[in-house]
C-alpha cells in the first residue's frame, strides 16, 4: 500500500476511533438524563428549580446534585429529604 494510501487509511481509523470515544458519553449522558427525567416528578423539580432566573441558574450545579440525591434515595427505607 503507498504511503499516501497507508496515511488516508490511518487518518479514518483515527476519525472513527475519536467519534466512538466521543459517542458513548453522549448515549449514556442522555440515557441518565432520560432516566431522571422519568423518575423524578415534575412537582419535585420546580422545587428544587423554581424559576428561570440567572441566581437560579447558578444555583443548578448545587441543585443538580440534590436531583441525582433524590434518583439515588428513591424509593430506599430512610431516604432523606433534601430542601
């Protein structure tokens, strides 16, 4: 196989590996998003969300914690309820 052949060939392989590795994060982020979204009802989050603010947004990555909390205790004897 020629150089060029052998660099073109080298290049694809290097493309589809990166958009592989690239791939999976995204299924499984949107696969826990989805999960969420199931779980936790929407009276839950426009608690923990109550507005469409910029103090609320930043006030998300703290709150985002207190949802994937409450995925994770749901449904458990003892389960904490998070304010």
């Amino acid at each position: 196989m020629s150089t060029i052949g052998h660099a073109l060939v080298s290049a694809l392989w290097m493309a589809f590996a990166m958009g592989w590795e690239i791939l999976w994060p995204l299924i499984l982020g949107f696969a826990l998003s989805g999960i969420v979204q199931a779980v936790v009802t929407k009276g839950e989050m426009s608690r923990l969300l109550p507005d469409s603010s910029p103090r609320s947004d930043l006030h998300c990555v703290s709150t985002w914690d207190r949802v994937v909390i409450l995925f994770l205790c749901r449904g458990r004897a003892g389960a904490i309820d998070i304010p």
